[in-house]
C-alpha cells in the first residue's frame, strides 16, 4: 500500500467465506500458497480511498512488479503447448515459441 494508507489501519481477508488473515502469519502459514486472491479491508476507510485511481493506492515497490515482460519472459510465462485442441500431433510435454506457433498456423 502507499506510504498514506499503510498509516490506517487495514487487514486483509479472503472469501467465502469471508476470512480474516493473521497478519502474524505468512502467506504460506495462511494457506495463500500456490495461489489465491487477498482483498484488503479497513474498519474505518480513508475518505480519499474512493477517488483513488488502483495504481495510486500501491507502493512504488508494488508498481515496480507491474512493468511489462519482456518478449523472452512472456514466452517462458506463458508457453504454447505442442499437440494442441486442433487435433495436431506434436512432442509430448513439449512447449513451442509464439514463432514456431505463428509458422505452424500459417502452414495449414
């Protein structure tokens, strides 16, 4: 959170149903881990928090992890699987560049 709202007083919970995180434990302890939605909550919220934009409500560190991937982190991200719903026989297991699934599409 910014500098301004990390000074109210907020929790964090999940739901449903609605569930009240510890703030003693880590996200592991609290069951979070591989993944799930944390939505932040307060008792008595700031009265600028609703003309906030979502980006103004985040740290500088937590803006810093939305800059945009890269091509080659993209392609590790998010690879295309080989032998995919179009009935194509490919490598097991195997994951194909966007390239290689831009030049297969074009073949047919």
């Amino acid at each position: 959170l910014s500098d301004d709202l990390r000074r109210s007083s907020f929790y964090l919970f999940t739901t449903p149903p609605r569930t009240v995180l510890d703030p003693s434990l880590s996200l592991v302890q609290s069951s979070l881990v591989p993944a799930a939605t944390a939505v932040v909550g307060w008792n008595s919220p700031p009265q600028q928090l609703s003309s906030l934009s979502a980006e103004a409500v985040l740290s500088e560190a937590a803006k810093a992890l939305l800059a945009p991937l890269d091509e080659a982190a993209m392609e590790v991200a998010y690879p295309v699987a080989k032998g995919s719903a179009d009935g194509e026989e490919g490598r097991s297991g195997g994951a194909e560049s966007k390239e290689e699934a831009r030049e297969r599409r074009a073949a047919k």
